[in-house]
C-alpha cells in the first residue's frame, strides 16, 4: 500500500480537531425494548462540544434506537458487519444495509467474535474492505490475551493483527475514519483495565503499524487510536490523552445510563 493517495490532501480535509470518541459497545446484553429505553435516557444525556457519543446496539435493535436518538446527538454504529455483498449469505447483514439504518460506525474483528465464531485476520480484512466500500469507519479491535502479554510477545501479536487486517484495505476517504481500538483481551470487564502506561505504549505499536501501512499523513488525518478494556468513570480520564488515545470503547459501563453519563462526563474536556 502506498504511502499517500494521489490527489487526496488529508490534512485540508480536517481543519478541525476532531472530538473525543466514546463508543458504547451494547453487545448482546438487551433484548429491543430494552434498547429503545437506554436510547431514550442516552438522547436526554449531555453531551459536551468535544466529545462523540457512538451507541452500537445489536442488529434487531438498530432501527427503533435509531428514531429513539434522531433529535438527539448522539451516533449509531453497529456491532459487526458481513465481508460480503448482498446474495445468499444465511444470518449476514450486509455493510450496504447498516449505512442505510444510519450507522456510521460498526466495530469489526472484536475479541468475543474472533473467540467465540473463529474470526481471522483474514475475515476482519474482508469485513474492514466492505465496511469501507459503504461509507462507514470501521472501529477495528485489536489485543492479545493474557498468555501473549505474559510471555512478552504481545507487540508482535498487535502489530502482526493490524498488519494482516489492513493488508490491501484502501485507506478511508471523504468523512470515514478507520478508528483502532486497543482492547487487550484479559482487560475485557469482568478483567481489570490495563495500566495507562501499557495502553499507552500499545497505542504506540498501533500507530507505527498503521503508518506503515498508510503513511503519517493518512494516519494522522484519517485514523485514530482507542482504548477498551473496563473503562469507567473513575479511569476514563487516564486513558485518554488526546494525542496517542482519542477515545475509548466501553462496553458494561455503556449500558447504564447514569454510569454512562459520569464515564462522558468524567472525560477531560468533556464535563
Ligand atoms: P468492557 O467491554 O468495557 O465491559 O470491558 C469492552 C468491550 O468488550 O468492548
């Protein structure tokens, strides 16, 4: 993959800084009324000039969380997406069908899908290519496990992820981001979080890899570097400093609205 894209000039695309991303990885934990109810109290949440709120509610849900937000600021994005294009592909949802239900986000290649449906790099590559090709920005999860981390390899193990996901992958254009978020596996709640420290030097490795892959420019204009792992209220700050992590993914925390509420409000510049 070349460094730059001829005739693109990322860095007059965004004039702006961008705002602090906080996604809400709803995961399978609420059936649909649920899901409208938590929209309900989340369209009533402050949300500060600096910050974007993401709720990513499973597929059933996606459309009546949809309307449930729709006066308010907050953004939808999806939990996975199909590799493939609409045809005979039993149980997928197609990357085509999610930016018509308005996501603009989807998380793709998270750990609890690579563990539990034998996702491979491979697989989250096709998915990043399909994602992308709609116009959405892939929310792309990278970690080790806990074994990696012990026996020192767990640089290896995320840059090789990263590396294998992006192969080919054009780079985002126009409003898409490709966002990265670190999520090592063990720091997945009921885990303890990772230490900032760690996170931070993690975040380093991702974003060498990623310019690598799509040069400094592109990285900077166009991609960004989460945290995940039992972000809370009472840590959130420590994870982000606006230059190496500009966000985090937060799942448990995001489901409860008051949680919800102090975890954003909590975050620097955002209260
Ligand atoms: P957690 O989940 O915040 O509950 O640890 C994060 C995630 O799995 O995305």
């Amino acid at each position: 993959m070349g460094k730059t894209t001829p005739g693109r000039h990322p860095s007059r695309r965004r004039p702006v800084p961008r705002p602090t991303l906080v996604v809400g990885n709803w995961k399978m934990r609420l059936r649909t009324g649920a899901a409208i109810e938590l929209a309900r109290a989340l369209g009533q949440l402050r949300v500060p000039a600096g910050i974007e709120v993401v709720a990513c509610p499973s597929y059933p849900a996606l459309a009546d969380v949809r309307r449930a937000l729709v006066r308010s600021k907050i953004t939808l994005g999806a939990q996975d997406v199909s590799a493939f294009g609409p045809g005979a592909h039993t149980g997928d949802v197609a990357a085509a069908d999610l930016a018509s239900l308005g996501c603009r986000y989807v998380i793709i290649g998270h750990s609890e899908r690579r563990s539990a449906h034998g996702e491979t790099d491979e697989l989250i590559r096709r998915k990043l290519i399909a994602a992308l090709a709609h116009g959405l920005s892939p929310v792309l999860c990278v970690g080790e496990q806990a074994e990696d981390r012990r026996l020192g390899r767990q640089h290896t193990v995320v840059s090789h992820q990263i590396e294998r996901a992006l192969r080919s992958v054009p780079p985002p254009h126009r409003r898409q981001e490709l966002v990265v978020a670190y999520e090592p596996v063990w720091a997945i709640s009921p885990g303890g979080p990772a230490t900032p420290e760690d996170a931070f030097i993690m975040a380093q490795v991702i974003h060498q890899s990623l310019v690598d892959h799509y040069g400094e420019r592109l990285t900077d204009s166009a991609t960004r570097i989460l945290y995940g792992g039992s972000v809370a209220a009472d840590n959130v700050a420590t994870f982000i400093d606006g230059d190496r992590i500009r966000g985090v993914l937060v799942g448990a925390e995001s489901v409860e609205p008051r949680h919800f509420q102090h975890l954003v409000s909590a975050i620097p510049g955002g209260a």
